[in-house]
C-alpha cells in the first residue's frame, strides 16, 4: 500500500488519482503524521461494498440459525408461494 501526506495529495491530487486508476493499488493519507483516511479507485469501493453487502447477509443468516428462526424446505416454499402470488 502507498502512504503520501496530505500536502502532496492537495499538490499532486491528479497524478495521484491517475496512478490509482491505473494499478488499484490504495493510498493511505497521513496527516500530521497519522492516518486520517485511504483513498481508493471506484471500482475497488464498489466491490468491497458489494463484498460487505454478502457478509452481513451471511451474518443475519447465522444469528437467525442461532436463534432458531429457521424454516424447513417446505415451509419456505409455502412462504415464498404466498409472497409470489
């Protein structure tokens, strides 16, 4: 992962954004010499959001097993039937 300052962000913001949009690669921000935010190409944002999207479905799923609110085959197809009608 590259690291650049702030300053050089705001002086070189768009030979900064092109070298991102060529290898993917993100940037870590420093400011004051702490890390204060990571910058990354579109594409890469959307598919972490998308990733994310997948992981708290998952996560919903387990508590809902753990929970006992499951449904059997048939149970959901009855379910289902109703909600396609």
């Amino acid at each position: 992962m590259k690291t650049t300052i702030v300053t050089k962000l705001k002086r070189e913001a768009t030979k900064i954004l092109a070298q991102l949009a060529e290898d993917h690669e993100p940037v870590l921000v420093t400011e004051h010499g702490k890390p204060a935010a990571y910058l990354v190409d579109v594409q890469t944002y959307e598919l972490q959001q998308d990733r994310l999207k997948i992981m708290e479905g998952i996560a919903l799923g387990e508590k809902a097993i753990q929970e006992g609110r499951t449904y059997t085959q048939d149970q959901a197809k009855k379910r289902l039937n109703k909600w396609l009608e």
